[in-house]
C-alpha cells in the first residue's frame, strides 16, 4: 500500500529530467528573440513588401475596416488581422482598426444568432450561471480570454439575452490581451527593436495563457479568503474589485515578507560556510592573483592574434549574447525556475530560484566595486586610442566613471558564472544549463572587445568563490528532514 502512494504520488524533484527540458524550451524560445538576425530579415521584408504595403496603406483606415468586417464575419482567423494591420498601418493604428473590426464583426454574428429562431448550443446552462455569477460585461471579457471559438460563444452570449452595450464593451476588452501582443509583433517586422517586441508579445501571451488556466475572478478570491458575494449569492463587481486588490495587497506583503527571510537564512548560511572554508577561498584567490601575474602583460598579444583569427560575421550574434548576459539571463532562468516551482507546487525549486539569484547578486555586487576601482581600459578603448594615434596604458588607473575604465573584472561574468556555479551544485539536472549560459556570456565579453582574459578568468573565480558557499548552503538545507530554520514546506 505504501509503495502504490508513493508511485501515485506526483514528483516534483529537482533533478528531474523534465525540469531540464522545460527550463530549455523556454531558453530556446527566448534566443528566437534575442539572437535571430532581424536586420537582414528587415530589409528582405522592406524590399520586397514595400510596395504592397503602400498600396495597401492608400485605401485608408475606413476602406480597410469595411473590407476587414465582412471576412471575419466569413471566418478569417482574427489574430491574423492583428498582425496585418500592425504590419501596414503601424501599432496603435492598426490595433484600432482590427480591434473595431474585429467587435463589428462580432456584433454582427451577434444580431444575426439573437434573431434566429435556431437552438442554443448545448451547455448553456452553465454559461448562464457563469454570467449571473459575474456580471454580464465581466462574464463577457472573461469569456473572451478563454480558448474557445470566437463564434461559438459569440451565438451563445447572444442566447443567453446578454444586452448589445454589455456584449460590446465585454468584448472590446477581452480582445485587447491578445490583440495588442498580435499587433506589436506585426509593427515590429519593420522595426529596429523587433526582439524585444517579440520578448514582450510573449509575456503577455504566457500572462493570459497562465492566469486563464490557473486562476478565475471567483476561484483566486474564494482560494484566497475572501467573500465577494452579495445577499442573494451574486457576485457584485464593486465587491469583486475591492476584493481583488485587498488580496493582492495581501499577497504581495506576504511574498516580500517571506522573501525576506528565507533570504537572510541564505545569506548566513552562506557566510558560515564561507568563513569555515577560508583556506580554500585563500588558494583559489591566490591561484587566480598567479594567473593574472602571467597573462597581464601578454592580454593585449592574445587580443591581437584573436582579431585577425575571428570571423566578423558572427559579430551581431555575440553582442546579442552580451546584452542577454546583462542580468537578463539570470532573471529569465530564475524566474522560469520559480514559475515552475509555483505551477507544480515544489518549494525546493521556487527556493532554488532565489538562491541562485542571491549568489549571482552578490558576485555582480562584489565585482561592480572592484572594477570601478581598479580602472583598467577595455580593449575597445586601447583600440580607439591605436585608431587615433595615441595610446592608452594597460594598467590601473584607479576609480573612474567612465565605463571605458571598466575592465577588470567582468560584471557580466561574474553574475552569469556565480548564477551558474551555484545552480549546478545544488541542482545538476538544470544547472548544466545555466552554467553553459555562464560560459556562453563569459565568451561573448571577448569577442566583442569588452575584456581581456584575466578579466574573464578573475570573473569566473569570483564567481565561484560566491556560489558555492550558497549552493552548499541549500544542499545542506534540503538534505535534512526538519530544519527549524526555515518556515514549513522548505523543510
């Protein structure tokens, strides 16, 4: 009997193997962002869809509307018109005109089932309980964010003898959470900030997506403690609303409270360790100073050599990689990595999450008061100055504010490598990802000119020196059975 729970039990373990491909696939899906190389597909898109794009564009915004009406009516997919219209007309005007077009047609599908003498589809007992329980314009708008058939609900809020100004209005708001990401990736094709519109079409889809499938008005409310009922069973929406923000209140003061101590816990944990393996820390310090003593005066030599063995064309793929390094990696892997512990209910991984981000915290931390201190030149500063016909000494010019002075060591380094360092030890089955991001990001600092070798090399040791002591840290946490020092489910 024991060992058929423990089977039928869900697993939500850090080192399954499932974690890793998850974490990966949403890596992959964000490098799509990131690196693709949209300068080259702008100008193919500019070259070749120019001159149907005016001749488009020539028939105004009213002539566009009334063609647009009559083919959604049709059944013409309703994202496409919001990638269209951006593409043409721009963000907001073309979010305008499809988000018209798209409730005319609507009203219009509307008007012709509420006048039809044909049955109401089946399960529209619950649909008429969905919208007593909500409102008319709230069950609307909630409706229109569910994934089904626009027309199929559009005939069945018609029977329901939901009136046209509610329907209108529920409407006009339920499209915009998918319409506003379909429009901006449509204007973005023919923008220069094409990744970050694509990074913002799809939060705002996973926003929708999630909040959809996990949560409803009602069920987030009553899960949260809170009644928003009247007298006679309904829910009001003045009531709904209050109740809405005094549980995000709550939640957020809870969060940050809890944040707050499971981050000490780390913290001193970490501090413990580190001060109990100081000779190690004193080896691998002075392991790196002897490193640094031999390739300082040989940094600019191996610079050289690289600039004329490196292929320029991968240059936009590698300043992709650096600005990807600049904190945006470790927010995005933790903050996939939590997400993930929140949905399936683990606290080891939504505590992984913070600990990895508090060691790559203090390892950019550290490193940003080194090497605003030590003052040395980038490479691309000594290459400036060569380009010039003077020269800049590769030495420690002391406290500068110039980020040209910024060399050593690497910010983006030592964030990247201490996030990896730590999440491999404490976790290996998602960990090899972030490390191989931490060695990606260490490398693209090379190429485009931002640091030398030793840099890199002090970056990493930095890195490692911090994260280990905090990866420790949780693997000592979570390897015993009862630990009084954190709050109940990390135990």
């Amino acid at each position: 009997m024991a060992h058929a729970k423990r089977a039928a039990a869900p697993r939500h373990g850090i080192h399954d193997w499932r974690l890793f491909f998850l974490v990966l696939l949403v890596l992959l899906g964000i490098s799509l962002g990131l690196f693709c190389r949209y300068e080259e597909a702008r100008q193919v898109i500019e070259f070749h869809l120019t001159g149907a794009l005016a001749k488009c564009k020539e028939f105004g915004v009213l002539p566009a509307f009334l063609i647009l009406v009559p083919l959604l009516v049709a059944g013409f997919p309703r994202l496409l018109i919001y990638n269209i219209a951006g593409l043409v007309f721009g963000f907001w005007q073309g979010l305008l005109l499809a988000q018209f077009a798209s409730c005319g047609a609507s009203a219009v599908i509307y008007l012709l089932s509420r006048n039809s003498d044909e049955e109401a589809p089946k399960g529209l007992g619950i649909l008429r309980e969905r919208a007593a329980a909500f409102g008319n314009v709230g069950f609307v708008f909630m409706a229109r964010l569910m994934p089904l058939p626009g027309v199929l609900l559009t005939v069945g809020m018609a029977k329901l003898g939901i009136g046209l100004g509610s329907f209108l209005l529920g409407t006009f708001v339920g499209y915009l959470p998918h319409g506003v990401p379909m429009a901006l990736l449509g204007s973005s094709i023919r923008s220069d900030s094409a990744g970050s519109s694509i990074l913002m079409a799809l939060v705002s889809f996973g926003a929708v997506l999630f909040v959809v499938w996990r949560f409803g008005p009602a069920h987030l409310l009553a899960a949260c403690g809170v009644d928003v009922t009247t007298g006679d069973g309904k829910t009001s929406a003045s009531a709904l609303w209050r109740g809405t923000i005094a549980s995000v209140k709550t939640h957020v003061r809870w969060g940050a409270r809890r944040t707050w101590r499971y981050s000490r816990v780390f913290l001193r944990r970490a501090i413990r360790i580190a001060r109990a393996n100081w000779g190690w820390i004193l080896l691998l310090a002075i392991a790196t100073i002897a490193a640094d003593l031999w390739l300082f005066p040989q940094d600019r030599g191996f610079h050289k050599a690289w600039l004329e063995f490196r292929n320029p064309g991968y240059d936009h793929f590698w300043g992709r990689v650096r600005k990807w390094g600049a904190f945006t990696d470790t927010m995005v892997i933790n903050g996939t990595i939590f997400l993930i512990g929140w949905l399936f209910h683990s606290p080891k991984l939504r505590r992984l999450a913070l600990v990895s981000f508090l060691a790559a915290s203090a390892s950019g931390l550290l490193c940003n008061v080194v090497r605003s201190s030590s003052g040395r030149p980038r490479p691309r500063t000594w290459l400036k100055a060569e380009m010039a016909g003077t020269t800049v000494p590769d030495k420690f010019h002391g406290p500068r504010l110039s980020a040209d002075y910024h060399s050593f060591p690497s910010a983006h380094t030592a964030t990247a490598m201490g996030n990896g360092f730590c999440m491999v030890i404490a976790a290996p089955s998602v960990g090899w990802l972030a490390l191989a991001n931490g060695i990606l990001v260490t490398w693209s600092c090379f190429e485009i000119r931002a640091h030398y070798l030793s840099d890199m090399l002090t970056s990493s040791a930095l890195g490692l020196a911090v994260g280990l002591p905090f990866a420790i840290a949780y693997r000592r946490i979570y390897r015993r059975k009862r630990n009084k020092e954190l709050p109940d489910e990390a135990a």
